[in-house]
C-alpha cells in the first residue's frame, strides 16, 4: 500500500490549485484525483470552487487523498495545504495564495524566477518553493499550461504514479484528438524534469502567520469604516486586471500605427490612451499613445482588429507591462 508523507489531524494529504479560467485548473484537479486513487489506490476526492465561469475569472481546485481505510467525510474546502500550485503567479497581486500553509508545505509557482525571488514576492518565511515554467513549455509544445504544472505536481508528490498519468492522458485525447497526444505528453514529462525547487527555513525566532479562514471576511461590524463606506469598489478603475493576462499581451508599435481606432472598438475594457492633436494639416485628430497595461486582460482582440500590424501578440515578459503603460488620465488622477 503507498504511504502517504503527511496527513493533517483528520488523515487528509491536502492539495489546493490556484488559478484562473482557461488555465485547466479543474481539469489537472480530477486528473490529480484520478491518479491517486486509480492508479496507487488511494482514497480521494477532487472538486473545484470559482466565481463567474469566465475566461480570467479567479479559480480554486481542491484535492484530497487518504489511505483506503480512511473515509471521506470533509468535503469544505482545503484551507491547510500540504501542496500548492500557483497556475499564475500574479495572482499573488489581490489573493493570498499561500493562505493556510505549513511551515513545510510545497509551493508549485508558474514562473520564470528562481525560488528566492518568488520566497520575496510570495513573502513566504518557510516551506518548499518549486518553479516551473509551464507557460513557456507549453508554448514551445502547443500545449496547455495544466500538463506543464502537473508534471511539476507529480515530480513533487512521490507517492503519485507519473506513468498512470500518462495512460490517462492517451487514453481521455486518443479517440477525439489523436494529435494532441504527444504534445500533451512532451508537456507532461518536461514539466516534470525541468521542475526546481529550494527548502527555507524559519529564520530563528520566527514563526508562520497565524492560520485565518480564506473566507472571513475583511471588513464587519467591527472593521467597517465610519456610514458604511466602501473602499474597495468592484469597478475596473481601481481594480488590476493584468492577473487574467494568460501569458500572451499586446505590443504596441507607435509607427506602424494609423489611428484608425479599430483597436479601440473592439476592446472590453477601453485600454487604449488617446490624445488630441494637430494632424499634418493643423486640423484636431485623436491619436492613439499606447496602453494603459493595468487594465488589459490579454483578450488579444486588437492584436486581430488592427489592420497595419502595429499590434501584435507577445509572450509577456517580466516588467514589459510596467515600462511601456500609459496611463490614463483618470488613473494618474486616483493615484
């Protein structure tokens, strides 16, 4: 019988997925559940929880696994992981994606960055940091984001069958999809080798946050500001939405650009900065400046809209969003 490494005080080895929609979250969830009780036989159990099923929308998956003789009785939500996989890592930016961890929990992040920067930028004081770059690996193989980061899961939870998980792919893409096979298998297994991970220690004298409920809320009767005010309204002004780009953006190329505004019509949350001067002829134009990054969420509508290539999609890079934004004047002004 395979042995679990650790169980909480229920007998649960609890694994918890953060992600956003169209990253396979779900889907890696149920196969991650498949695995261990298909193919090592152990007890499980896989659901996932989310908002509006959108496209970007924030997404949790929620696994379990105990031994044969262990009954499933708790189906709430994992709020003490022993695994976490991050699918992308700006979410760190608006949820505590760490919420709940052990001071030896594993820490599975999406990224390009070594461990210690992510120990930074997580602000995490212990546990296990692994890095993978699962949206890179899955574009170099045509694939999904979801096998690149269960590899790097299987990699880390040894008592998984890595070679059942292989079955199961064949066999869930062989009938409908026979293409997508050996991509999904090459994204599989890289992620799985090129998976690194760094042990931290607690620092002597430090302890792990006190554990808090993901689910309680913020502000009540207590915390509320004064007549009920709401100081975080749920408008796209003061909210980041570069947390749902998936790993491709728009690039802007200012002279290739004619400023016809089709970009701008077909965008859902009005990015694009524009500014009123003088054409050749002294006459008043609009003409567009550029992106205000903070509220773009990677749709790539104008990429295809733009009708002079002076858009194009791009794999994003660290700080690209940063350095080339233009805000909006409305922006500069809350600020």
């Amino acid at each position: 019988m395979v042995m679990l490494p650790k169980v909480n005080e229920l007998g649960f080895f609890e694994i918890r997925l953060e992600s956003i929609g169209g990253l396979g979250a779900n889907l890696a969830g149920k196969m991650l559940a498949e695995a261990g009780v298909m193919g090592v036989g152990l007890n499980g159990v896989s659901f996932s929880s989310y908002g509006s099923e959108k496209k970007g929308s924030a997404v949790k998956a929620h696994i379990r696994f105990c031994d044969i003789n262990t009954r499933i009785r708790d189906t709430s939500p994992v709020e003490r992981p022993h695994v976490i996989g991050i699918f992308h890592e700006n979410l760190s930016k608006t949820i505590n994606v760490i919420s709940g961890m052990y001071e030896d929990s594993i820490v599975l992040v999406n990224s390009k960055k070594s461990p210690q920067q992510l120990k930074d930028q997580l602000k995490l004081k212990g546990g296990i940091i692994a890095v993978v770059d699962a949206t890179g690996i899955s574009m170099d193989e045509n694939n999904r984001v979801n096998m690149a980061m269960l590899g790097g899961l299987f990699r880390l939870c040894e008592f998984l069958d890595a070679e059942f998980m292989k079955s199961v792919i064949r066999k869930s893409l062989e009938k409908k999809y026979p293409a997508a096979v050996q991509p999904a298998l090459n994204t599989f297994q890289r992620g799985y080798d090129e998976v690194q991970f760094q042990a931290f220690q607690l620092d002597e004298g430090d302890v792990m946050p006190d554990f808090l409920r993901m689910d309680t809320p913020v502000l009540g009767y207590e915390t509320q500001p004064l007549g009920g005010i709401i100081t975080n309204p749920g408008n796209s002004i003061l909210k980041d939405l570069s947390i749902s780009r998936a790993g491709m953006m728009p690039h802007f190329a200012d002279d290739k650009c004619i400023h016809c505004a089709a970009c701008d019509n077909v965008c859902p949350d009005f990015c694009f900065v524009w500014e009123e001067q003088a054409d050749k002829k002294g006459r008043p134009q609009m003409f567009l400046q550029g992106i205000d990054y903070q509220y773009c969420k990677g749709c790539l509508k104008c990429v295809q809209a733009c009708p002079t290539d002076a858009l194009s999609s791009e794999l994003e890079q660290e700080h690209y969003a940063e350095e080339h934004r233009v805000p909006h004047k409305f922006s500069l002004a809350i600020s």
